[in-house]
C-alpha cells in the first residue's frame, strides 16, 4: 500500500542527514526523513566530542572544515531560528596541535598557507604564558599503562605546537541535530521517528522508494544513507556495494569525561589539543571538565563490532585514556569515577568519508564520517545537495567530479576526493584528532 510520495527520502536523523534534509529543504524538496530512534541525533551523534577543527591532510578535506567552521560561527543565522531557540552553542577555544618529529602537523601546513587559515607557531615560551601546566616532554611512542616503560621520565621535548585560534567544539552535539531537524520541519520536511526502513525499492536500476518496518511503502526517486554505523547495512539493502571500492565499518570508540581542577580551570584557560605522542585528543568542557579521546595508537587494539553495539567503559581503556592525559597534564589527577561514553564511529578505510552518488540512479551515500565529520555536518549537507541536485539534472559526476564553492569563503571543493569508487588515500592519517 503506497501512502505518500515525497521528491527525497533521506535515512537517517543524525547530524549529517538532518543537514541534509534541511539544505534539501532549502532547495524546494519534499522530503521525508526516517529514523529508528526516537528523535534527530540520537544516534552515534550523541556520542560525539564535537571538536571543530582543520587539521586535515587533504585540501578538500581542510577547505570543506573551514568553510564548515563559518556555519557553527552564524549558528542562529544558519538555521533561520526565532529568537528565544534553544541553539548548540560552539565554544572557539582554539586548537593545538603537538610537534611530533615528521608529524601530522607537516601534513596540514601547506593547506593553511594555500587557503590563509590563521595559525601560530607555538614554542615553549607560548606554552608557558598560555598553560604553564602542560608538560612539553616527548613521552612517545603511546604505550599502554601495562608497558613498563609507560613512567619513564623523558629526556627529550616537542618541538612546540601549531595553534588555530579558530577552533573550538559544540558543547551539545544532540542539539546541534535537534536545531537542524526543526529548521528542516520549518520548511515543511516531514520526519518519522521510531520508524525503521527494512526495504529500498526500486524498478530498472532506478531507486523507487523505501519500505518502513509497518509495511508501509513511501515512493520517491531519490533516497539517501545518512544511516551513520547502519551505513554498510543500508548499501546492501539497497545493492549498492557492486563498485565501492573503500567499506565502511563500525568501529567503538570511548571518550572519558575528568574533572578538571579549580586550580586549572581547563574550561576556560584550556584549547583543544590532539597529542599523537600520546595517542590522545583533549578538549575543555563546560561545567570545567575535560574531555579525552583515542588517536587509535598503534598499542591500542581496534574494536570492529556489529552497528548497535553499546557497551560499558572498559576499566583498561579508561585507565590508559585518563593516564596519557596525565603525563601531559600531571595537574589533572585521577578521579575515583569512571565517566564517559562509548560511541560507535562509520570508519572508511581511508578514514575520509564517502559523499557520492552510487551505481544506482536516485541512490546517494553520505557514510564513512569516521569518527571525524560532526563539524562537518553543515557544510556537507550543502554539498550533498549540490551534488545531487546536479546529478540529478544529468551531470555525470563519476565521469566528471561536481566541484561545490564553499558558501562562505569561496573556497572549492573537490567532490571527487570523497567517492565511492577511490584507491585509499595515502596522504589519510588514518586516525582522528576529534
Ligand atoms: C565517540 C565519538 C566522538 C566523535 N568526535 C568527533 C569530533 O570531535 N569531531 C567531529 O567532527 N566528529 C566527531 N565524531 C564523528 C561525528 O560525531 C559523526 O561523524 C557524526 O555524528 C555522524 O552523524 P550521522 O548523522 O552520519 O550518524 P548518526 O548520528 O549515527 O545517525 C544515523 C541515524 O541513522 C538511523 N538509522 C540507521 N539505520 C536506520 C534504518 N534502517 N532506518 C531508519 N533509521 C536508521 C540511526 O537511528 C541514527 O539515528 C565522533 C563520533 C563519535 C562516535
């Protein structure tokens, strides 16, 4: 029994499909949007740091990070909200990243000179007038508290740090996708909540609509994955992995949540900071915590798992996360409870995500955000719809990548850079810094 007929139907509600489905919205389609839970970001959105960051070893992936930046900048503006909403708020603490010898930071420099991103070139002498507290020395390769050689006293140091004063992180990333579900509801963008699609249709290589958990058949020429973790889930339902040439997989990931000390006050002296020395990613929080994530080192093992893993924090994992953020902040000290979450990233083998069209006609993928695209939401929703809106006016993107300009800054985007059909990308870190 068809009931309704929309222009789009876009799977999933978290951050990236809510964005899309409001820049959808913006260009004058029907569309419905279908999650399984039970409102817009419940999903492996919840989980996120939300750091908003550029340092990215691609171009595209530095330009579309940057011209993403201006949006969490001009939030309410964005959103078109009424004064008096309840908007995510984007803290611009701003972001170090560690020296390490041959480091990422090497990787990224280049970019920032090419686009004119602002940064400084922090030496031990910044570090002491901005956090005297962060010890400097290279206590690296990341060992795991179980290694012996975990508290040998370094006698070596960084070499500094490259600071971007632009960054920073959104305090409520549920919210965030909450604002862009009722900005797209605004335009008329119908949602289902506590709704499951079980079955993509379609007639002749062209996609036809979906089928929901009840039966219930929606028609429309175009469906999009935005299903995060169910992303792989979603492309075989659909039988779109015939030439995708990078997978995408689940993989768990824990950020523990420690207090800061008032002495500290991390919340308001602190800045991000990613330490592939010792394999972690921090950021302040409000309410003067401190929060520290994996940079998936090499002594750590990667838990692949099945896309509705939840879990519990692993003591040893906790343990080694809040001991590394130790060495660099000896200040903060170890606190009796063990806080924090257990999130579950869409990882790409190249840990770059797919924004593509597939070998379906009407079937377009925004997947594999590994663990990295949150601040990415805005501007890829823009450039989702671009591309789609493009294709589905006859450009062939495979055979000719859509280029998008960046809304704010001008900047050019190289959609080619995120599709399905690439060889891995060797300049990917592999890993991310939030
Ligand atoms: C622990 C953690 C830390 C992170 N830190 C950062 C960070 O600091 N900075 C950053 O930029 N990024 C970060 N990320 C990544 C970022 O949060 C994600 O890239 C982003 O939130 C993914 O959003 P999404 O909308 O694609 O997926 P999700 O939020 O998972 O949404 C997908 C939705 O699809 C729905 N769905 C799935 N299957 C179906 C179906 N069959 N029918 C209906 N609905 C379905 C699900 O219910 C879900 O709500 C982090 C992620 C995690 C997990």
């Amino acid at each position: 029994m068809s009931t309704k007929t929309y222009d789009a139907i876009v799977i999933g509600s978290g951050v990236i499909g809510s964005s899309i489905t409001y820049e959808l919205g913006r260009r004058g389609f029907h569309t419905l949007t279908v999650d399984r839970h039970g409102g817009a970001g419940f999903g492996s959105t919840s989980f996120s740091s939300a750091i908003v960051r550029f340092t990215y070893s691609t171009y595209p992936g530095v330009a579309m990070s940057y011209e993403g930046l201006r949006y969490w900048e001009n939030w309410g503006e964005h959103l078109k909200a009424d004064r008096g909403t309840e908007l995510a708020k984007f803290s611009q603490c701003g972001m170090v990243t560690l020296k390490t010898t041959g480091g990422h930071h090497l990787k990224v420099l280049p970019h920032f000179d090419s686009i004119g991103i602002p940064y400084e070139d922090w030496d031990e002498e910044n570090f002491q007038s901005h956090l005297p507290e962060l010890d400097l020395r290279r206590f690296g390769p990341p060992k795991r508290p179980e290694d012996p050689g975990f508290w040998d006293e370094p006698t070596e140091r960084l070499e500094g740090g490259l600071f971007t004063p632009e960054a920073g992180y959104v305090s409520d990333p549920q919210l965030a996708a909450h604002n862009l579900h009722a900005a797209a509801a605004a335009l008329n963008c119908d949602f289902r909540f506590n709704t499951e699609v079980t079955v993509i249709t379609q007639h002749g290589g062209q996609i036809t609509g979906v089928e929901l958990g009840d039966g219930t058949l929606i028609s429309a020429p175009i469906v999009v994955n935005a299903a995060g973790p169910h992303s792989r889930i979603i492309n075989e339902m659909a039988g779109a992995l015939g030439d995708m040439s990078i997978a995408t997989t689940p993989l768990r990931q824990e950020v523990h949540h420690v207090p800061s000390p008032n002495e500290l006050d991390f919340e308001h002296r602190g800045f991000n900071i990613a330490d592939d020395d010792n394999g972690i990613y921090v950021r302040p929080d409000v309410g003067n915590n401190i929060l520290v994530g994996s940079t998936e080192p090499d002594c750590d093992p990667l838990h692949w798992v099945d896309a509705d893993h939840e879990g519990q924090i692993q003591a040893d994992q906790w343990e080694a996360q809040v001991l590394r953020l130790n060495r660099r902040l000896p200040d903060v000290g170890v606190p009796h409870q063990k806080r924090g979450v257990v999130g579950v990233y869409d990882v790409a083998d190249d840990w770059i995500p797919i924004y593509d069209r597939t070998c379906i006609d009407g079937f377009y993928v925004a997947i594999g955000t590994s663990g990295n695209q949150f601040k990415n939401a805005a501007i890829a929703g823009y450039c989702m719809s671009e591309l789609i809106t493009a294709v589905e006016n006859g450009h062939d993107h495979d055979a000719d990548p859509v280029e998008v300009t960046g809304p704010h800054m001008g900047l050019a985007i190289d959609m080619g850079n995120f599709r399905r059909t690439r060889t891995v990308n060797p300049n990917s870190s592999m890993s991310v810094h939030g």
